[in-house]
C-alpha cells in the first residue's frame, strides 16, 4: 500500500455547486465507511484508492484518496466510481446517497422516506451558503478570528450523513445562519409577571435588555423563533388581551453561534442559547421544560466541582449557565419550551491577557475555512507540529478525564463544545467546556442531589457509567482529538504515528493521577474506540439520546500496525 503524501488543502476554486456535491458525496462516503462497511471488512486500500462494497446490493465503488488513515478517518479527492462490470463510470452524490438508501433498507429492513430528501437539503445548505458567503478568511487577523471560527463551519459534521440539514427554504435561515457572517438584533417582548417562568440568576440577561413596564418583564425572543410561533393561539390571546406586548426589534446586535440557536453579544460577552423548532442536522433544537429546569440545577451543582478542577488545571474552565427565562401563558407547554432561552456566561472573565478564544470545531476542520484553523495557527506558532499537539493534549484529557473517573461529571468536548485559548503565536493556552445540555452525572458521585430534585430535571441528568464512558471515550478521543490529529496529520502525513503516540503518552499520564482505572487501562490495551452512529441513528430516525456506537479500531494499543485501517 502506498501513502499518498499531501498538504492541507484549501477550499476548491470551483462553483459552489461543484463544491457542495463532491463535499456531500465524500461525507456519504465517511458515514458508510465508519458504520457500515469497514465493521462488515467490506472496504480495502489499494495504493492511493480506496476500495468499498455494498454487499447487499452487489456494487463496488471506489474514490481517490488525498490521504490515509490509521483510523480510517481517511481523506478524498476527485469524485466516486462504480465498477459496472467493464469499466469504472462517475457516480454523483444523489446516485450514491440512493446506493446508501437501498443498502441500509436491505441490512435493517427499515424504509426511511426522509433519508435522500435529508442529504438533499444538506448539500442544499452548503451550496447556499458558499454563494452568499464573503468572508475571506485569508483577511483575517487573529484577533479578529473568535466569531470568525465560530461561523466557519461551511462543511459541517464529517461523519453525518446530512451535515448542514435545514428545515426550510434558505430565504428563510439566510439572515440567520452563522455561516455567512451574519449578525442580527432581538425581538422582545413585554410580559406581564405573573405569565413569567424563570429560575436562577438573570442578571446578565436583563443587563441586555430594555426595561419593562411596572409588572412586566422583557423577554427576548430570537427573530426566526418568533416568525415560526406568532400564530400559536396561546400567544395571540396573551397578546389580545395585553398579558403580552410584542415591542418591536432593537437593540444590540447578536452573532449566530455554530449552533445556530446559540448567539452571542460581543460588547456584553454574553451567549443566549434560544429554542428553535427547526430541524438542524439531527434534532429539532427546542429547550424541552426539564432541559430549562436542569442547566440551572446542573450549574449549581457544577460549579464547586469545576473550583476544584480549576486548582488543579488552572487553565481549564467550564462556561456557567446560570438562569432561563420562558413564558407559560395557561401552563402552554409549547410556549414555555419555544420561548424558553438559557443565559451562559462569557469568555472574557476566564481568558488570560494576550489569549485569544477559537472555537476547536474551526481548528479542526479540515478545509481551512477560517485563520483559526491548525495549519493557520502552526505557521504562525513557530513550532513543529507535535510540540503544539503536545502542549493541546495537557490541557484538553486531564481535565475531562478527572471530571469523570474522580467526580462523577460526564463531559460532553466534542469539538463544537470546546473552545480553546490559544497566544498570539498561534500556540494553545487555555480550554473551555460549555453547554451543559449533554453534561450528565453519574448517580454513584451524585445520587444525594440528584434525588432531591423533581423526578423530571434529574432524571434526565443522569448516566450511567458505560453509557457515559461511552459518551466521554466518543467525544473526547473520536470526535475531537483523532479530527484535530487528522488536520494536524494533513500537514505532514508521515506524523500521523507520532500523534497518536502522544495521545497513548498522555491518556497513559492520566490513568496514574486517576488511580489507573480498567476504562483507560482498556484504552491503553488498544481496545475499539466508541463511534457515535449518526448514520445509522438518522436511518433510525431516533432523537440524539438514542444514539448506537460502532466500534473504531484504535491506534493507542503498544502493538497497534502503524499504517492505514480500512
């Protein structure tokens, strides 16, 4: 098997259109490997092509490779083919995600009707968005780079099979979808204090907004929440008889997040996190009751275990979500989950002088969409490659490893979670943790607080400990570190060994501090690595918390073959 050798690459010069349909037929590709074909050893490295079987439907593909990997993580080039019985012919991205459908039909015996008109708006999503798209990330300084990293996202989840999945027409997401730069103020409304269900400190918020009337209280509203909900009955009521007052848009501008829902105000460094009844990727992202509920009992309950890991790791911290604020006209569960909006502290009381905060997605990502991302940081760091990943590794495991196996606190770091603090050389300085949606708790840790809270907030906060390993394992070592080693492994692909051998060093560190627990004693054996199913969960189409893993062979066991999975 050859490797072929490679450079990180830039974003093709092509029309967008181009572009969308061979990021989308790639994307496809990843998913079937990862969760499908390579369990079933139905995909071969041969030289610089990959090699892949649908069994059940008797096709062979293949597509070029830019690079191998140990992992199968593997990147391509150029577009699919199907060996037709005498020669290799082009397959397009609609032509494969239909090769798709009819295998995963085949193995579960499950028709899914949604799953081509899913990746259909997806690859929408993301030709939409390179056509409107103006930031030039080349422009850009570093200081200038937080929001840029946060709305650079273009591409998406690698390993989903519709990545950039939208519910509507882009006339109505453009304005705001982070991808294009946007930025856009609130709509707010008056309420009067009775219709008001709020729990936690709120300060932050109403430092945003504009005072209310005597008995009323300003609650702020995400625009395109409040298109999708100004005709619930509840709400034209409250409105009709005056409960509820619509005061306009105004105010400060806010930035759409890279998860949509999420926006932050720069001038009051402060991110509201909103519901929307809009299909995005997987789930419809709505703040149910019991999530309202439980991010303020989680961050009261958080908070003295993150003390004691900051003293500990000084240069980690976890970003508070100290209050909601919704309203239930009638007790409308619809209104109080639509409306419901998660206030989540800042950046800048945590962040060292010179630091900069990047989003760990955009480090990551492998088109450099942004200057945040890896290769853009080592050219300006000065340093090789292993050393910045070494100095990366010690601040992100220990503390997300210690949080579990010592506290009881299951993490969630994939990349969109994560924010790392990185000097004005590019070197990383800091790491962030945030949105205590996926944070849960392991009962043995914490089964006196989770009992005294109602059954429907701290149910719902618990894990335990295997699928909560699971979630950790997944998010830490597949999700995040082995994408971040991919980008860093684009840049000199013969370094791929030595990354993970950093990895194995570091997990290796962080079993002794932690009483050398069988969990990471198993990883350090080269046990398979969890791999969230999203193609499977979508062909499912069961809610996030159902999600499977599939397992990954693993490249941290002492006598692990040091060349390309398939």
């Amino acid at each position: 098997m050859t490797v072929p050798s490679t450079t990180t690459p830039t974003l093709p010069s092509r029309p967008p259109a181009d572009t969308a349909d061979a990021v989308t037929a790639h994307t496809l590709l990843n998913c079937l490997i990862r969760e499908v074909s390579a369990p079933e050893h139905q995909v071969t490295v041969d030289r610089d092509r990959l090699l892949l079987r649908l069994p059940r439907r008797d096709i062979l593909l293949r597509a070029p490779l830019r690079r191998v990997s140990l992992i199968g993580a593997h990147r391509f080039t150029g577009p699919v083919q199907r060996y037709d019985g005498a020669a290799w012919v082009t397959v397009g991205w609609r032509e494969l995600a239909a090769y798709v459908q009819d295998e995963l039909e085949l193995r579960t015996g499950i028709a899914n009707g949604e799953f081509l008109p899913q990746v259909t708006d997806s690859r929408e999503t993301v030709r939409t968005i390179l056509e409107h798209r103006t930031t030039d990330p080349a422009a850009a300084t570093l200081e200038d780079a937080y929001l840029q990293s946060e709305q650079s996202l273009v591409f998406g989840h690698r390993y989903h099979p519709a990545p950039k999945a939208r519910t509507g027409a882009p006339e109505g997401w453009l304005a705001y979808g982070p991808e294009t730069g946007t930025r856009f103020p609130l709509r707010y409304l008056a309420v009067r204090r009775g219709l008001v269900r709020e729990e936690g400190d709120l300060r932050d918020l109403d430092a945003l907004m504009p005072r209310a009337d005597p008995g009323f209280v300003t609650l702020p509203v995400h625009p395109w929440q409040y298109e999708l909900l100004r005709g619930h009955r509840a709400l034209r009521e409250a409105i009709a008889t005056g409960d509820i007052t619509d005061t306009g848009v105004g105010g400060p501008d806010f930035a759409p997040t890279a998860s949509v829902r999420t926006l932050y105000q720069p001038d009051a460094d402060t991110f509201l996190k909103f519901s929307l009844n809009v299909r995005l990727t997987n789930c419809v992202r709505k703040n149910a009751a019991y999530e309202l509920s439980g991010a303020v009992a989680l961050n009261s309950l958080l908070q003295p275990v993150f003390a004691r890991l900051g003293e500990r790791f000084p240069d980690c911290a976890l970003l508070a979500e100290p209050g909601y604020r919704s309203i239930a006209p009638g007790g409308d569960t619809d209104l109080l989950e639509g409306f419901g909006v998660i206030v989540r502290s800042g950046l800048r009381p945590h962040l060292k002088p010179g630091v900069t905060p990047l989003l760990c997605a955009a480090v990551a990502d492998e088109h450099p969409t942004s200057p945040a991302q890896v290769s853009r940081l080592l050219a300006r760091a000065g340093t090789d490659a292993l050393d910045w990943w070494d100095t990366y590794l010690r601040l992100l495991l220990p503390p997300v490893l210690t949080a579990y196996f010592e506290h009881g606190v299951v993490l969630e770091p994939h990349l969109q979670n994560v924010v790392v603090g990185v000097r004005p050389d590019g070197s990383p300085a800091q790491m962030f943790f945030r949105d205590l949606e996926g944070t849960k708790l392991l009962p043995g840790h914490h089964r006196d607080a989770l009992a005294a809270l109602p059954e429907h907030v701290g149910g719902p906060l618990m894990y335990d400990a295997e699928r909560g390993w699971n979630r950790v394992a997944y998010c830490l070592l597949v999700n995040h570190a082995a994408e971040l080693l991919g980008a860093l492994a684009d840049t000199d692909p013969a370094l791929e060994p030595a990354l993970w051998g950093l990895v194995r060093d570091h997990l290796d560190a962080c079993a002794r501090t932690v009483g050398d627990p069988p969990r990471l004693r198993a990883l350090l054996s080269g046990v398979p690595l969890p791999a969230k199913a999203n193609l499977l969960l979508r062909w499912s189409r069961r809610a996030d918390r159902h999600a499977t893993y599939v397992p990954l062979p693993s490249p941290l066991g002492e006598d692990f073959p040091r060349e390309a999975a398939c």
